[in-house]
C-alpha cells in the first residue's frame, strides 16, 4: 500500500503545482486581453471597464475557492476514497478531451480571431501559443493521472479493497489506518 500512497501523494504534488502554472498563466493571459480590449472604446464599455489589476484580483480569489474544493478531492483521495478517484478521472477525462480538442482547433481558431485582434493593438501570437503549450501540459499531467488512476493495477486494487471494506464494514477506510 505504500507504493500506491507515493503515486496518489505524487499526483497530488503534482496537481498543485500544474493548477498554480495553469491559474497564473490564465490569469496573465486574461489580464493582456482585457487590458488590450480596454484599449478599444467599444470593447471597454463592453467589458464594463475591467481592468488587469481587477482580473488578477478576480483569478486569485477564485483560484484559491477551488484550490480549496480540490484540496478536498486531493485528501480524499490519499485516503483512498473511491468517490475521489472517480471525481479525478471524470476531471481528467474532460480535461483531455478538451484540451485534444483545442489543439486541433487551434489554427483555425487563431484565424477565426485574426480579424478581432486587428482591431486591438499588440502582438497576439504569443497567447495562441501559450495556449498550446497550456493544453500539452494539460493532456501530459492529465493522462500520467488517467494512468495512474485507471490502468496502474495496483492503483485500482487499492481502491476496489477499500470499497469492499467500506461496503462491508459500513465504515470507510483511511490511509491512518
């Protein structure tokens, strides 16, 4: 059982480390957009005049709620709980999924927006490949968890035993136990 209690205490160091580079980098990333359309007197008044220091404010507060509901995904899961796991796979499973789905529909995206970003001023081309770079480690963090979560045998074994025990038991198990 401690071999599985690395990985899961594994993919929870890595989680928190994934989701603080993806907040940061998506609260960047939304700041020069906003502070860009602020730029434009239509899309200010569209934008009800958000600015950078409000939309880095913003991602901070909602960056650290749901910090906060994954951290009780995260602790479930190194308590071996089998509804976590199955609330990780569903996350991960949509995460790979989409972010598969924007790599593909990148470029035509990035044309599709050409016309937008030439009414604002700036250089754009580097937010379509943050972006990318975002959705590859998406699908890399992602799918090393899928696998971890669904294909490693002993991963799932752990979880099956502790539902066996739990629905025979009426109580759950923990990894203080």
């Amino acid at each position: 059982m401690d071999a599985v209690h690395a990985l899961l205490r594994r993919i929870r160091d890595w989680f928190l480390v994934w989701f603080v580079a993806e907040a940061a980098v998506g609260t960047v990333a939304a700041a020069y957009v906003l502070d860009g359309m602020g730029r434009h007197p239509l899309l200010r008044y569209a934008t009800g005049g958000a600015g950078a220091a409000g939309t880095v404010l913003a991602g901070i507060i909602v960056s650290l709620a749901l910090l906060l509901l994954a951290w009780v995904v995260l602790e479930a899961l190194l308590d071996v709980q089998p509804w976590a796991r199955m609330v990780m796979l569903v996350i991960g499973w949509i995460t790979v999924l989409s972010a598969a789905f924007n790599l593909l529909t990148l470029p035509a995206s990035a044309a599709l927006l050409g016309s937008l970003v030439g009414l604002m001023d700036g250089d754009w081309s580097w937010l379509f490949a943050v972006s990318a770079i975002a959705r590859l480690a998406d699908l890399a963090f992602w799918s090393w968890v899928i696998y971890v979560l669904q294909v490693n045998p002993a991963v799932r074994g752990a979880f099956l035993h502790s539902a066996c025990l739990s629905a025979g038991s009426g109580t759950s198990t923990s990894r203080w136990s």
